[in-house]
C-alpha cells in the first residue's frame, strides 16, 4: 500500500472507532504510513492530530482535498472494499 499512497495528503473521517480519538468529518494530514508493529490486524497509517502524530486505521479515512492523487483516492477505495468484503490479514 505503502507504494500506491502518495504522502502527505488531507484526508476526512467518515468512520468513528473506538480505537481511534477521531471524531466524524474531522479532518487530518496523513503524513505515511504506520510501524508495521502496528499493522497486524488492520492497515494503519500515520496523521498528524493536534500536536501529536498517531495511527489510526485506513478504514476510517478518506480522502478529502481534490488536489490527492488520483491512484491515493483508488487505494483508499480498494482498501475500504476489501474491508467491506470481510477480508483482514
């Protein structure tokens, strides 16, 4: 995924978890992509939010700004179907 994203991009929660501080439609920078440490169950990336940087799951993002690359939009979309379609690592 790590070669279909480009960073930094602005991106929008449209899915509040409980795993994630992000609220619906708040807006973030995400600046790449997480520690794979943090990877095992779902993709993450990384965002700057406030003052700090954190990871949060791909699957909770889109993209927001019209100027995000075309293939970024594309990945993004692939990874939320594939979420849909019950798929995990």
């Amino acid at each position: 995924m790590d070669d279909r994203l480009a960073f930094p991009f602005e991106a929008e929660c449209c899915q509040e978890l409980t795993v994630s501080p992000l609220k619906m439609k708040e807006r973030v920078v995400v600046t790449g992509m997480a520690d794979q440490d943090y990877c095992e169950a779902t993709m993450q990336v990384q965002i700057k939010w406030l003052d700090r940087t954190l990871a949060v799951p791909l699957v909770q993002l889109e993209a927001s700004s019209d100027d995000v690359d075309e293939e970024t939009v594309e990945a993004i979309g692939d990874w939320h179907y594939w979420v849909e379609q019950g798929y995990h690592f």
